[in-house]
C-alpha cells in the first residue's frame, strides 16, 4: 500500500468517525450511499497525488476522448432519450428539457469543446511571477492544479464532458454529482470517457460520477474535508446556495444569472432591439440570458413601444408595472416583487422604466446577480457613468449579454461563471482551476 492510499483511506476513517460520532444514525442505504461518495473521493485523490500528465498526454487524451464520444453518438443519444422521456413523466418545464436534451449537433459541440481545450496552453507549470533576490535567490510562483474538484450540477449532461476536458488540462481530478434528470446520459458519458483512459493506461477513477438518488450525496461530497480540494455548484439559486452555505471544502460560486439591459435615450433603437431579443430569445434558458430590460424616461413613447412590441412579437410575455406600461402595450402582466429579483429562464422578461442611467445602476445594485449587465448607448459618459458604478462578473457595452461565455471568450468550455470576487470571477476556463506554489532555489542560502 502506498503512503497516498494510507492517507486516503484514513481521510475517510476521519470523516465516517465524524459522522458516528455526531449520534447520527443512518439507514442501510443512506450508509451505502455515503460510503460510495466517500470510497469514490478517496481514490480520487488518490489519483491526483499520484497521476501527472504531461501536456501532451493531457492533449491526446482529450483528442481521443472527443472523437470517441463522436463515435458513441447514437448511443448518448439513446442514452438521452431516457432521461427526456422520464423527464416529460415528471412534468419538467420546456426550459429544463432544452437543458438536458441532446442531439448530434450538440454531441458535437461538447466533442468539439474537449478539442478547443486541447488546444489551450497548459497552465500548469506556468511561471506567474518571480524574481531573483540580491544575494542570488532565485523565486517563482507558479501554477499547479487544485487538486479533487468536485462539481455539483443539474440537467446539463455537456456540463459532464465540460468537466472532465478542463479538469484533465488543469492538472486537477474531475468528481461528479450530476442531477437524478440526466442520470442515463450521463453515466453513458462517463462511461465512453472512462475506457478512453483505460486505453491511455490511466485509472478510471480519473473521472467519476457520484450517486445521485438522493440530495444526500451532495452534502456528503461538499462535507468530505480531506478528501475533496474545491467543489463548484452550477444550477439554479436553490442547488448554488444549498451548496455554498452547507460546504466545508472550499467552493467557487457560480451564481444565477438575473442579467439586465438598459436601453439609453441615446442609443440606436433598432441596434438595441437586436441586442435584447439576442439576450432574451436566442436561448432563454441559459443563465446569460437577458432578463431584465430598463428603459431610460427619456427615451420617446413611440421607442419604448417599439423595443416592448418587439420582444411581443418574438413571443415574449412582458411583466411589469401596469400602471407604467399599459400607455405603452397591451398584455402586460403585472409584475410582483419576486419579478425584478427572478431568472425566468423562460420566454418571459421584466420591463421597467427607470430615471437615465443612475437610475437604471441603482436598480441593477438593488436587484442584480452579479453575472452579466448590459447598456446599449451611444452617449459615452453614460457608457462610462454605468461601466464606473455596476459591479458585476461581467459588463455588456452595446453587446448582448449572450456573450459571457466561456468559449465565446477563448476559454474553450467553461467550468461555469463565477459571481463572486476572490480567486474566480467570470468565466471561468484552465488559469482559474489552477491554484499556484513558490519555488525557492538557492545555492546553501542560509537566512541570517
């Protein structure tokens, strides 16, 4: 036995002597399931303390990887086709179905995906910073891998090969809770990867897929101090918060993405109806999708109706105060207080009239998730007043918000988009799933 599986097998001695001496009893089951997500982190770890590709190992695997799941396609979308049709049995919405459905275009896109990170620079071994000290000591800081990334998400089963590409390239061990909804998809998923590494000579624990019957092993992986280096929620409010406040491993928030335009007196009407229809239509089921639009007072009646009459026209249902837009359009809903704060993730949008751009920043600082805020204007000291005093991952000038995208920004997949301000914030691609050490080389220097 190796001193890394000593040290595993005890991380997991730890934590289950933890668990019984908190009084808690558990059923047979429950116990099963915790003992696999545990066993699983273990060996996980294992394999990060003991597994070191170099980067051109890292690249074939993942040239390999991509052509075999092009390969397997009609079986991951038979695969699919399950999770859809149990799906439809349980009554999901139109918008979570879109999340989870599969077909060739879309395998060849997670394919492609796993291709665009093969041809990112490693990050690992990167030198950040360094110098060399007056009396010749030579220090660099530089990027290593974090180690056991453990993901917890829902319905997207691309989330699953999204992972695996970037963690590999990162250096960093790949541990999955997807969502009971994609459980056939994603275990085919895993499966084609994993006799990929087989065929590469690695372990197969060097990606795994976590239980998912219960909402149970989800707390057991973001509870696995020890075992587990970083753990990242990619989903909605619920799962995201659940994960981030329940944690004790590190985690990298990756927020909803309640995402704004304002619409300036001085922008171009025409080019900003393209960029909220982009926002809100192009697939509204996305957390960069737009789910606000705030029109300046100042703007003409006759361009505010045009903007709302546009999104109607694009089958878009308006929620908004009545008593505002009724003068405007017909078929406003009223809005309710949970409105200005929701991700509809739906052909549905919030609209509201706000007093220029101070008025439209103070709304978005009341009600905003910290993804991505858009303006569409061509006065630039407006431009300037908005990208000086919104605080979000990500600004939109005269673009849709669509954009904050990890491939669209030249990361290849994304891991997700971090809303938070330490370590991460944005997309999020190979740099941000490095952490970094110092390496200190003299020649006998002794400190005084």
């Amino acid at each position: 036995m190796t001193n890394d599986e000593t040290s595993a097998q005890s991380s997991t001695a730890n934590t289950n002597s933890a668990n019984q001496s908190s009084g808690e009893q558990l059923s047979p089951e429950r116990q099963a399931e915790r003992t696999e997500v545990l066993d699983k982190a273990a060996r996980a770890k294992d394999v990060a303390r003991t597994v070191v590709l170099t980067t051109e190992q890292k690249n074939q695997l993942l040239r390999d990887a991509a052509d075999a799941l092009e390969a397997h396609t009609d079986e991951i979308l038979e695969a699919n086709k399950k999770d859809l049709a149990a799906g439809k049995e349980r009554g999901f919405s139109e918008s979570l179905l879109d999340r989870l459905s599969l077909d060739k275009d879309r395998v060849a896109a997670i394919a492609g995906g796993l291709r665009l990170v093969e041809g990112l620079p490693d990050p690992v071994g990167e030198v950040v910073r360094g110098s060399t000290r007056p009396n010749g000591l030579r220090m660099k800081q530089v990027r290593t891998p974090l180690g056991v990334m453990g993901m917890v998400y829902e319905a997207r089963p691309n989330v699953t090969v999204d992972a695996f590409g970037l963690a590999i390239k990162s250096g960093n061990v790949p541990l999955l809770r997807g969502s009971k909804s994609a459980r056939e998809t994603n275990q085919k998923l895993i499966e084609i990867l994993q006799d990929v590494a087989v065929r590469h000579d690695l372990p197969r624990d060097i990606v795994q897929l976590l239980p998912c019957d219960t909402h149970d092993s989800v707390q057991d992986l973001i509870t696995a101090r020890g075992l587990v280096d970083l753990v990242i929620p990619r989903g909605g409010a619920g799962l995201i918060n659940a994960v981030v406040t329940g944690a004790t491993v590190p985690t990298i928030e990756t927020g909803t993405g309640n995402c704004h335009i304002y619409i300036d007196a001085s922008a171009d009407v025409d080019e900003a109806i393209r960029l909220v229809l982009n926002g809100k239509t192009r697939r509204c089921s996305v957390c960069n999708a737009t789910e606000v639009v705030l029109l300046d007072t100042a703007l003409p009646d006759a361009d505010k109706t045009k903007i709302l009459r546009a999104l109607q026209d694009a089958e878009v249902t308006i929620h908004g105060d009545k008593s505002e837009l009724d003068p405007l359009i017909d078929n406003v809903v009223q809005a309710e207080n949970k409105d200005w704060d929701e991700e509809y993730l739906s052909f549905d949008i919030a609209a509201k009239i706000v007093d220029g751009v101070t008025g439209a920043v103070a709304h978005i600082r009341d009600h905003s998730s910290g993804h991505t805020e858009a303006i569409s204007a061509r006065d630039t000291k407006v431009v300037n007043y908005f990208e000086t005093y919104v605080d979000a991952a990500a600004l939109s000038i005269n673009t849709s918000t669509a954009w904050t995208d990890g491939e669209m920004f030249g990361f290849g997949a994304e891991i997700g988009i971090s809303t938070q301000k330490l370590h991460a914030r944005g997309p999020m691609g190979l740099p941000e799933l490095t952490s970094t050490k110092w390496v200190i080389t003299g020649d006998g220097h002794t400190r005084p």
